[in-house]
C-alpha cells in the first residue's frame, strides 16, 4: 500500500483509558477552543475502556500546535487517560464493491482470531473493523475486510477462509458489503440433510427392503455411471409396491435438523418467504410445509395408484436447473430479484441456486456445493445462517441465547 508524507494540514488524536462521562465533551470543547476542527472520529468501548480516534484539521489553529499538545497532555493527566497525537499520513478510501463482511460463528475458544487473521494476511486482506459478540461459550466474529489488494481470485480465498474454519469447527459466510446490507425477501431450502437430517429415499429402501440397492446405484451416481434424472427413476422403480402407510410411516421418522424450526420461526416473524424445494418427494415437502409453515414446498411426484406406489414419477424430475428455475418463478411472483433470495443446501443438485442467487449457504456441504457457496454452515445448527443477516445488537444476542439454552 502506498505510503505518503505527512498530512501538515490534519493530526491524528488517540485517546485510551477507563470510560465514564466527560471524556469525549473535554476532548471536543478543547479542539473547539483552539479551532480544529474534527473531520472523523470513531469511538468503541470494551468492557468498560473507550477507545477514540479523531481526525482534526489543524490548519486555522487560533493557537500553536504545541500548546495544544501540552492542553491535551494537561486534560489526560487530570482524567487519568492516555492521548496521543500523531501525524497524518494520507491513505486511500476502499472502493465500496471492494469492502466485504466476513461473519464467523461458533464455540468460542483459543485461536479463532489468529486462524482467520492469519489466512487474512496471507492473502493480504486489510481489516476494517472487527465486531464481536459473545454469550458464554458461543461468539459471533463480524470482520469488515478491504479486498483491493487481494492477491488470488475471490473463490480461492473464500475456499481457503472455509477450510479453516472447517478445521476449527466454524461457521462462515463471505459477502459483499452491499449484499450483506441489502434487504433479502426470500428464503430456499434444501429438504433431505438440510431441514431434516434424513435421506428420504433411503428411508422408503428400508420400508421397502430394499436399502442396499437403492444406495448401489446412488454410489454409481457419486461416480458418474448415472446421471442424477436416470439414477432418480432407477431408485423409484424399486420403491414400487410401497403403501401409503409406509410413507406415513416415514413422515412419523423425520427429524429436524438442530435449529430448524427456530430459524424459520425467526425467518418468519423477520417478514422473509420461506420455500423447500427438493429433489425429493412432494409427499414429504407438503409434510414439511405443514409443519414448519411454509410458504412454498416442491418436489417430485410420486405416482399413487390404489394406495401403493407404482414405482414411476408424475411430471418432471426436479434437477439443479429445476431448482433454479423455481427460484425464478417464485420470485416473479413476489417481484424481487435473485440477488434478494437467501438458498440453503448440501449437494450438488443445490449448487446452481447456491451461486446464483443473492447468498448462497451450504449446510455441512458437499464439496461441490461448498465449492460454489458463500458460506458454510460446519456447527451443526441450521440457527447460524441468520448471523449472516445485517441484524441488531439485541437480535444477535437473542438468538445466542437460544443456541445456549437449547443447546443448537
């Protein structure tokens, strides 16, 4: 970064100690007696000590400078404080599409700060401002972080910011200042291993008996000698015969993924659309919709004949472009636009909407899908996506609190 010489004009004022009132009105109506004038200041408090910085231009002092550094050395003496006056030496200003959050979430323990900070300097990221907010155990990091000098391409220092965050048990998500300010109106999720933990085709094997070839031809598909639409129809075929009772059955074995249902409720109560859509079955989206009170619920349809299924789909095959297309659809209907929507997910078939629409979180992801996301959710707890909200102090801690007292 470029350095130049000194700014005559402006001086840099820092002021450090205990806080209680009066400290920033001495300060101010000091400068104010000697005519500089405060062009920026930033104050913090930790834990009961301020930090302040004031930027003051100096150049219609009504007194010399040196008498004002002894006022201010006289005032820092009588408040037991510490201030420094330092030079000023000119710096750029960030770009604002350069200027990206970087939100960490997770049990808090040694070596956080300095395992993100470290992959940070790497990458010659400068770091803005730092946010932390802590309820016991369990912290929320919220870096603001000046990409202009990033020294490799954006998805490589997102995958490199994930990989150790994966090694500390970590959640994180990587955005655009702007994206991560800009008001999103809805929600997509993922149904098999991300609103539940279940693998609802696996579930209906083992009603049917037959599990083992079920997941034969789905470790063909991992490897290629299906593809997604022909190993779909392939694992239906099997389930044929299965009664609707065994699909009851099914619905009576979901379980929820921790933090589910507080973060739809949340979701919810915050005004956001709220949609599942999957490459799973509607028998179970619809289930899902019911319960968690959805607004949307896709999937694909089984077809039903005298109470068992016939081992054939109704309609087409929801694939990754079928989800994307959805996505469209739906926000046609709410007017909004992709950058407005929020896509949750696991695999592969949810990639496409993890990395064209406006935020794109994976849920203990695949590497195919955390390959493409924007974030990766690693603790387990569907709650952590709503960190990655521009939320309020108070909401941040609230939700804090119920990952503690519900242990998600």
């Amino acid at each position: 970064m470029e350095i130049t010489e000194p700014d005559k004009n402006h001086i840099v004022i820092s002021v450090l100690g205990k806080d209680r009132p009066g400290i920033f009105y001495r300060v101010t109506r000091l400068l104010a007696d000697f005519n500089g004038n405060i062009e920026d200041v930033r104050q913090s408090v930790l834990q009961g000590y301020v930090s302040i910085t004031f930027l003051v231009n100096i150049s219609r002092l009504n007194r010399p400078l040196k008498e004002l550094e002894e006022k201010l050395q006289e005032l820092a003496q009588n408040m037991a404080i510490d201030i420094r006056v330092l030079p000023h030496v000119q710096g750029y200003t960030p770009k604002l599409d350069k200027l990206y959050y970087l939100t960490i979430v997770g049990k808090d323990h040694v070596g956080i700060l300095a395992g993100i900070s470290k992959v940070l300097y790497n990458a010659n990221v400068n770091i803005e401002t730092i946010y932390v907010f802590s309820r016991k155990n369990y912290v929320v990091n919220h870096f603001l972080i000046d990409l202009t000098h990033l020294n490799l391409p954006l998805y490589q220092f997102r995958n490199k910011l994930r990989e150790v965050c994966n090694q500390l048990n970590l959640s994180m998500v990587l955005q655009s200042e702007t994206q991560f300010y800009r008001p999103k109106k809805l929600v997509v999720f993922d149904m098999d291993s991300t609103l539940i933990e279940n693998e609802i085709i696996n579930e209906l094997a083992q009603e049917r008996g037959v599990y083992d070839d079920v997941l034969a031809i789905t470790e063909k598909t991992l490897r290629g000698e299906f593809d997604f639409k022909e190993a779909l129809k392939k694992r239906v075929e099997l389930l044929k015969g299965l009664s609707i009772e065994a699909l009851d059955n099914v619905c009576r074995k979901i379980v929820f993924s921790p933090g589910a249902r507080e973060v739809v409720s949340t979701l919810r109560e915050m005004g956001y659309k709220i949609a599942v859509i999957s490459s799973g079955f509607t028998y179970f989206t619809n289930y899902i919709k019911k319960q968690l009170n959805l607004d949307y619920a896709f999937g694909n349809e089984l077809e039903i004949k005298n109470g068992r299924l016939t081992g054939r789909l109704v309609g087409p095959i929801i694939s990754r472009e079928e989800k994307l297309a959805i996505i469209k659809m739906i926000a046609q209907i709410l007017s909004i636009k992709l950058d407005d929507v929020i896509a949750v997910g696991d695999g592969s078939n949810d990639s496409l909407m993890l990395e064209k629409t406006g935020l794109g979180i994976g849920y203990m992801a695949k590497p195919v899908a955390a390959d493409v996301a924007d974030g990766n959710v690693h603790s387990k707890s569907l709650l952590d996506i709503l960190f990655a909200l521009a939320l309020p102090r108070e909401r941040i801690e609230f939700l804090l609190e119920q990952k503690i007292t519900k242990n998600l």
